[in-house]
C-alpha cells in the first residue's frame, strides 16, 4: 500500500466544524447524542474489478494476493468511505444526523427514538453495502 500511496492524488472531503454540529443540537433540543463508529465499514464497501487489479500486492513468499474490498491502508479509503455514508444517509444529514469521518453522529431528544433510528440506519446500511 505505501508504493500505491506514494502515487495516489489525494482527495480531500469537508469536515465539520463546531458550529454545524451546535446547529443541529439547537435545532433538534437535544438530550441524547449517539455516536456510532463504523470503522469496520471500510471492509465492507466492494471496490470495482479496475481498482481491485490496483491494490494487488506481493507477499515475501511470492504469493499475489488484491483486495476486493476497500482496504482500510490506502489515502483514499477515508474519502470513499465517507461519500459512501453522505450517499446511505442523504436525506437525513443536518436534521438530526451528522457523519464525521467513519463516524455518525444522532443527535435527538429522546432515548427510545435514538434506539428505533440507529436500529433502522443498521438495517438500511447492512442491505446497502
């Protein structure tokens, strides 16, 4: 990966900043913020037959092995798996949901609706990826 990296453009995605996030607490009068870390997403997202042949790596033994997922190692891994995530949850971004890196954060006024909503996004992102 660091061969690939070296050559890699790197792409860049906004991140939010304090005011976004004091927006949507605000806005929600919020009493419960949740955030689900969803790191292991990354090993999820299926990576296209082009890009597959370009993670392909050697191994000292000389075996060859390419991942058909994304890789969490690569530069650009972040910037897809977070256009991944503004895709899955477009609808609900800065109403009550906010995605920060591989991260969501729900942000809602009670408890019982935090549970229905993370159980739901859960189900949805397991049927999309």
């Amino acid at each position: 990966m660091r061969r690939s990296n070296a050559i890699s453009i790197p792409l860049y995605h906004e991140l939010l900043i304090l005011e976004d996030i004091i927006n949507v607490v605000t806005r929600n009068k919020a009493k419960v913020i949740s955030v689900l870390n969803l790191k292991s997403v990354y090993h999820q997202l299926k990576l296209t037959e082009e890009s597959s042949y370009k993670t392909t790596f050697i191994t000292p033994h000389r075996w060859s092995y390419r991942y058909l997922r994304l890789p969490q190692a690569s530069s650009q891994s972040p910037f897809y798996m977070h256009l991944a995530l503004n895709k899955l949850f477009r609808r609900q971004i800065n109403t009550y949901l906010l995605v920060y890196l591989d991260g969501v954060i729900c942000i809602l006024e009670s408890l019982n609706s935090t549970y229905d909503i993370l159980g739901l996004y859960l189900k949805n992102l397991g049927k999309q990826i």
